[in-house]
C-alpha cells in the first residue's frame, strides 16, 4: 500500500462509483493475462479514475522530495554519507549491517557509524545494531510500507551524527565523513519512489530469492546503484544463476555495480566495505531524482 493505495493519507471522502479506466481497457487489450500497470497511472485503484490518481501521486510525493532535498543538504552540511537499503524481507540486511558495522570498526574504529531502522512494528532490529555498540533509531511506520524523507529527518535529528562537531571552531567535521545507513522497510516496491534525500540506494538481494527479481521488481533496480548479492555461501546448495541475474540488472539498469557477499563466510566483505569507504570519500555526484512524468511513477498496489 502507497500513495494512492492508503499508507499515506489520500483522501477517500469522496468516494467515484465503479468505472473501468484506462488501466482497465488496457488489461482487457492484453489478452488472457491482466495488466493493470498499462495506463498512465501504471496502477487501477477503486473509486479513482487515472487523472486523480496521477495528481495524488504528485502531490504526495512532491511534499516528500521537499524533504528529501532538506535531509540531503543536511546530511552534507553535517559531514554524513548516507545510504539507502532496499529489499524484500528476508533477505539479510540487518546481518550484513552488522558484520558491516565489525568490519568497519576493524579498518576504521574512530569512524562514526550510525543506522536509521525501519519496520512495521519491534525494535528487534534497532536493538541488533545497538548490540554492536553503534546508534540506532527505530522507525516503525505502522501499516506503511516504507519510510519517507519526513521520518528520516525526524530520526536524524536525535542521532549523535546530528551533534558531531569539528575539533576546532568550525561547525562540523568535514575530514573524514561519517556514515549513515538507513535500513528500508522489507519491500521491493514501494521504497523505489521514495527519496529519502541519501547518496544512493542500494539493493541488496538474496540468492535464496531467486534470479528473476530484477525484472519483476524493475523499478527497485532501476532506482538502486549498486546491487548487492547476499549470502553466496548459499550457491552450492541452490539453483541460482548469478550469471542471469546480473543480466536481468543489468537490462532494468545497465550501470548498475554488483557485489557478491557473504556476511556469514566473509566472502567479498573487503570488497564491500572498500566500496563504502570509497564512496563515502567521493563528491556526492548523485543529484536529487528529477521531476516525475504523469505516470510514470511505479506503484505499491501490486
């Protein structure tokens, strides 16, 4: 559920009687399967027609890219590289986040690391990362489905990132970047569309999923730069084509990078750490996502 579909507050006072919209004709047009993503809304939401839907879409993500585009100049003001987790639930985030968190701590321990955790509900997760002596803040977003740049901002703020200072005069320590991570809500759609106002986002997908993901979630690969392959000390108990699956990332997202990791075995850690001590290092050259056409905007109604 998101935008148009009920996490965020569309309003629905007004209700539409049954139509059959453009998203409907088009699904009919298609044959014996239904595709509801054919029209220019790319979603069919009862009781609104594909303009409102559209416009809905716009205004609530607008408002969201205000903040995004806040917490981006905030983070660079603070020093802060931030990083944008995506997948489906399952697929090992908070274990790689910690085995990152150690492996950090062993090539930098002075480097300040901190983690915004999203979920529904708990803060089993919160409290793994503190587990490893580094800050977290929860987010639990109820029945949404993913976190918005509003809640990012808001737990930010309460992060000791938030007060590092420099050890002089200056503001803010601008020498060695800190990190941040802000773990997603497990869901390979919704968090797509979202900027939470970080450097990249970065797609992490389990070998236990299957090597099809990318082209049936393409928007969370379009968005992401780079694709992180986890527990690949999985591969010789399963059939899984890393071959194909890089190609199907590759076809959604021809400059997408791609890391093969094992938190358990320690399989391409270096790899992936050299990558975020690289990037955090690196100009921000990723600018704010650029303004939406009507529909063409991925959905969370599927």
């Amino acid at each position: 559920m998101c935008v148009v579909c009920g996490c965020n507050e569309a309003d629905h006072s007004h209700p539409h009687p049954h139509s059959h919209p453009q998203g409907h004709a088009a699904a009919a047009a298609a044959g014996a399967d239904l595709h509801y993503g054919l029209g220019r809304a790319r979603v069919s939401v009862p009781g609104l027609d594909e303009g409102r839907a559209i416009k809905l879409e716009a205004d609530v993500l607008g408002a969201n890219d205000g903040f995004a585009s806040a917490n981006r100049e905030h983070f660079a003001a603070h020093g802060v590289a931030a990083w944008n987790l995506v997948s489906s639930p399952g697929s090992g985030k908070t274990t790689l986040l910690t085995a990152t968190i150690r492996a950090l701590r062993e090539r930098c321990s002075a480097l300040p690391i901190a983690v915004i955790e999203g979920d529904q509900q708990t803060t089993r997760d919160a409290d793994r990362i503190r587990a490893t002596g580094v800050p977290a803040i929860q987010v639990n977003t109820g029945r949404g489905c993913h976190l918005d740049a509003q809640m990012v901002g808001e737990a930010f703020a309460r992060l000791p990132l938030h007060d590092h200072q420099h050890h002089d005069d200056q503001d803010h320590d601008h020498d060695a970047p800190a990190l941040l991570f802000i773990e997603n809500v497990g869901n390979l759609v919704c968090p797509a569309l979202w900027d939470l106002g970080e450097r990249a986002k970065l797609a992490i997908l389990s070998v236990t999923e299957g090597e099809d993901k990318p082209i049936k979630y393409p928007d969370m690969f379009a968005a992401a730069r780079l694709l992180v392959l986890t527990k690949v000390d999985l591969l010789p108990h399963l059939d899984f084509d890393v071959a194909q699956c890089i190609a199907h990332a590759r076809r959604v997202n021809p400059a997408i990078e791609v890391l093969l990791v094992s938190a358990k075995s320690g399989v391409g850690m270096a790899a992936w750490v050299d990558w975020l001590l690289a990037d955090a290092q690196a100009p921000a050259t990723v600018p704010p996502p650029p303004p939406r056409p009507a529909g063409q905007v991925p959905s969370c109604s599927a």
